[in-house]
C-alpha cells in the first residue's frame, strides 16, 4: 500500500517527505485555497519538494469535460511526469475522465462515496478512485465498508483502477482501508506521527537506550562506543 501526503502546506510537505516514505502528494481545491498563494508558484513550489519519481494529484475545477481537458493539460504542461488530474465523479466528470485517459492521462476519480461511482469512474478509465473515509463516517455511514466493497467489485469485474482512499481522521479508518483493500492512502500531516507512535514501542527504546548509557555514557552512539577501544 503507498502512502500519499494530503496537502498544499509547504512546510509540511517538505517536513514530512523528509521523514516518511510517501509516494505523492494529493491536494484538492479548499486545501490549495486555505494557502493564499499564486497557483503556479504554489504548485510549482510542491512539484519541486516532492521530487522526482512522485505523484502529485492536482484536482480540476471546469464544470465542462472540454475545460477540463484544457485545465489538465496546462497543468500536465507545467508540473511534467507523475502529474495526475482529479476529477470529482459527475457526468461531465465521468466524460472528462473517459477523454483524459484516451489522451494518456491516468486521472484520479473523486468525491466518491459509492461503489456504484468508483464502478463507473473505473469504466471510464480513471486510474484511481477516491472514496470518501471520514465523511462517509461522519453523517452515520461506513466509509471502510465502502472501501471493501468497491475493492470486492475492481476484483470480481477485473478493473485494474487503484483505490485510492482519502479523507481520514484517526488510525483506525487508516487501518481499516488498509485491510479492506486499499492501494493508496492519502492523509494529513497530523495523522502520520499517530500511525507510527505506540506508548511500548516509546517505552522500550527508552529501556534501550537507559541501559547502553549505563554501559557506555548518556548521549553514545555506536559511533562514540566503536572509537573508544
Ligand atoms: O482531498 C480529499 C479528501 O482527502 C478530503 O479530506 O479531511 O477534507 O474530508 P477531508
């Protein structure tokens, strides 16, 4: 499963690509918004820090498939290889989605909160889909049983479209797309630290470390204990 980093903050972007092994950045229109900055020099700034080799998911704002083509291929023409489009799932979408891929995109199917639209997306040509987690869960519905049930369906029908989950607010709807089938996950910075920290794994290398500072001195390395004969 790959991991993505939702966001357009700059800082965070490059604090966690430093950090944690991502495969791409996913923004979406509120997030861009929320920075207050020139597009080209704000997605230009993102392209650069993430390097190359990584995917960068930049969504299409046209209410008309032919403006989105237009947008996708400005943006393909400014930020170059791994540039993937997002395309919210409306039938100027699913039109968009179907043009997108003919000319060599590999777009990202959004705003899913159905199997029937990720059904659909795939049918199209989209090469991701983007359901919905949280948000699902946040009006009593069940966004990791979504998840599983658009992953049975890409299985039973033979649709080679990735899952890419989106929209999280803890470990466990992280966890529960992992199992349910998910390829991709993207989440915000604040939610990586809380996958990776557990109080025994804390306190375990703090047992370790103790102990080899009783051994060789607070602070030592392997380094600082190696050069001492
Ligand atoms: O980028 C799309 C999705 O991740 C939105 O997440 O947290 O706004 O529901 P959220």
């Amino acid at each position: 499963m790959l991991y993505f980093l939702d966001s357009a903050d700059t800082q965070a972007i490059a604090a966690a690509f430093d950090l944690w092994p991502l495969a791409g950045v996913t923004t979406n229109p509120s997030l861009i918004a929320r920075e207050k900055r020139p597009l080209r020099d704000l997605l230009l700034e993102i392209r650069r820090l993430i390097g190359p080799g990584t995917m960068f998911h930049v969504q299409l704002l046209g209410s008309e498939a032919g403006i989105m083509v237009e947008e996708a291929q400005r943006l393909r023409d400014l930020l170059g290889d791994g540039f993937h489009p997002k395309v919210p799932v409306t039938p100027q979408g699913l039109k968009a989605i179907r043009l997108l891929a003919g000319l060599g995109f590999e777009p990202t199917a959004t705003a899913i909160v159905s199997p029937s639209q990720a059904l659909l997306a795939a049918r199209a040509g989209a090469a991701f889909t983007a359901p919905y987690v949280n948000r699902l869960d946040m009006i009593n519905g069940d966004g990791v049983g979504v998840v599983g049930e658009i992953a049975r369906l890409f299985a039973l029908h033979g649709l080679p479209t990735k899952i890419l989950a989106a929209s999280f607010k803890s470990v466990q709807q992280v966890h529960g797309v992992a199992t349910a089938g998910a390829h991709t996950v993207t989440l915000a910075p604040d939610l990586l630290g809380p996958l990776l920290s557990h109080p025994l794994t804390e306190s375990g290398i703090a047992g370790f470390l103790a102990d080899w500072a009783g051994c060789y001195g607070p602070g030592h390395t392997v380094l600082d204990a190696l050069a001492t004969p």
